[in-house]
C-alpha cells in the first residue's frame, strides 16, 4: 500500500506534522511506503498536481476556528471532484484541547466523501496533552495515541485492500420458465 500523508498546517514542525508522522509510522509498521506532503512548505507541489497513485491518503489539520486550515482548504478546493474515487481516507486534526479535533474530522470527513474517498471509521483529534515530554526533551506520544494511531492504519490498511478487490459481478437469477 502506498500512503499519502497530507499535514495543513502552516508552521512547518507542528503539532499536526508530528500526529501526521505518527499516523505514518503506523503504516510503515504495517508494511505501506508513506509519503509525508507538507503544505507549509512553500516550494512543495500544489496538491492538484500531485498524481493520484496512491491507495490511501490521510488529511491531518490544525483546529482553525472550529474548523481546519485554510491551507488545507485552499488545496483542496484546487483539486478534481474525483481527487479521492476509490481511496481509503484517513482523518487528523491537532488542536489545544482534547475536544477540539473532532469538528475538524467531522467536517474533513464530508470533503472527504465529496472528493470520492472512502473515509476509515476511526479519526483522531490529538491534543498537547497526547504528547509527554519525552527523552531530550523531544514530546512523545502517549500510548494511547499511538493505539489509535495503529487502529487507523489498521482500517485504512484494510480499506484499500478492498477497493483494489474488483467487486463480484451481481448474479441475476433467471425467471421462472426461462432457459
């Protein structure tokens, strides 16, 4: 499986890059190649011109009031309507409080149906507090993000296996009297 990660924050070594490599590592584990696109950076690709080869793309924001980044929105409003046809989609948002990502998902999630994608159950809105002050310093994940950061690359693992699966042909029964 090949995974594009997308992080929409505008400050480049952010709280959502950090849950967005998380969410890569996760993949990596499970044997996918993870390609992390930052948005801030300004000499990156427009998301438009990125080729959709990928079998799972994981849209991580900030919490912009109440909402996600403009520059994940920009981004997204550039691309085709079939950006996401038949690609698993994963969902991260970072904000200051515990509660505060879960509108964010909510509202990626439709965008996300809209571009055709197929949106995995599981969504993570991660906080501060997710993060320990780790060794050196650096904030490590706490293990409970890390679990559903390994759900999440479980479900979209598991998604895009099936949307490479061709769906069986409809068996139609003959009618009565018919040979």
């Amino acid at each position: 499986m090949h995974a594009l990660l997308i992080s929409g924050s505008p400050r480049a070594g952010s709280g959502t890059s950090a849950l967005a490599a998380l969410a890569g590592d996760a993949l990596l584990a499970r044997g996918a190649t993870v390609t992390l696109l930052e948005l801030a950076e300004p000499s990156g690709p427009r998301l438009r011109d990125v080729p959709r080869s990928y079998d799972a793309v994981v849209l991580a924001s900030p919490v912009h009031h109440g909402s996600y980044s403009g520059l994940l929105k920009l981004a997204l409003d550039g691309v085709p309507g079939d950006w996401l046809a038949d690609t698993a989609v994963g969902l991260l948002a970072h904000g200051s409080g515990p509660r505060t990502g879960s509108v964010v998902c909510e509202h990626l999630r439709t965008v996300a149906r809209a571009l055709g994608g197929w949106v995995a159950p599981t969504q993570i809105a991660a906080c501060p507090a997710d993060f320990a002050p780790g060794p050196h310093g650096a904030p490590a994940p706490d293990a409970s993000l890390l679990r559903r950061c390994e759900t999440l690359a479980a479900e979209l693992h598991r998604c895009a296996r099936m949307l490479r699966t061709p769906a069986p042909l409809p068996v139609t029964a003959a009618a009565p009297g018919a040979v």
